[in-house]
C-alpha cells in the first residue's frame, strides 16, 4: 500500500522575476518593513524576508524587453499572499503601500466572498501582483 503522506512541509521561499530589482527591493524592505538577508550581485538577485518567509527577487536580464505580468495568459505565478497580522495592520499596511511610488491598486481592502478573509489586491513597482490578506470578525 502506497503512503500517501507529504514528502514535502512547506514553502522554503518564493522567486519572484522583477523587472526592476532596487524599486522591488524598497517595496519590500521600506515600505512592508521587511529586512533583506542576502543579495547575490552577479545574478543578480536579492534575499528579503519578514522573519517568517523569505522572497527571493531576481532582476530580469533586459528590462526593456521582458513581458510584463499576466495572471490570466501566463502559466506560474497568478499573485503572491500575505498572511497580515490583523484588520487594522491591514488598513494600515494599504494606506502605505497605496502612497508608495509606482505602485497599482487593484482594489482596495474588501471581503474575500462572504468572509471573514479580508484583502486587498496591488502590483508592487518591479511588476509583482500581490495580495495581502487577514482573517478579520465579521462585525467589522
């Protein structure tokens, strides 16, 4: 009989292309408060992680010609989510990332169907499109 346990126990981190690897680094690091681990300038690329994950974010070779993202054409990566901590870190956290440069709000915090997952939906400025979410009491 065949085990059908895991082999595998998580996610040990997430490579994401940017087209522009510093304006993807301080999205992460100043305006989402995370700390870069580990860089690799000859790739070049750039560890980043908030004490819980890590991102690994990869400078595509020509920005002038890489495609940009789609979520509905490209196999991969449709977005990537954020556990946040709670709904007001949430409102917080979009008040922030909404006044960050060149970054796109693609909505604003809503409820995810009937609930109780709140989120909201942005493209952070090296082309990722991310969505950062939080269980939150439906009274709210």
């Amino acid at each position: 009989m065949q085990d059908d346990a895991p082999l595998t126990i998580g996610v040990d981190h997430v490579g994401l292309a940017v087209k522009d690897l510093d304006s993807a680094r301080r999205f992460f690091c100043e305006c989402l408060g995370w700390k870069l681990v580990g860089e690799n300038p000859s790739y070049p690329a750039s560890f980043v992680s908030d004490g819980n994950g890590i991102v690994t974010l990869w400078q595509v070779e020509d920005s002038d010609k890489c495609l940009p993202f789609d979520r509905r054409r490209n196999v991969g990566l449709h977005h990537l989510a954020l556990k946040v901590v709670d709904r007001a870190a949430l409102d917080t956290l979009h008040a922030r990332v909404a006044a960050w440069p060149d970054t796109i709000i693609e909505f604003a915090p809503e409820r995810s169907g009937k609930g109780p997952k709140v989120h909201f939906m942005v493209r952070e400025p090296g082309g990722t499109r991310i969505e950062f979410a939080c269980v939150s009491p439906a009274a709210e």
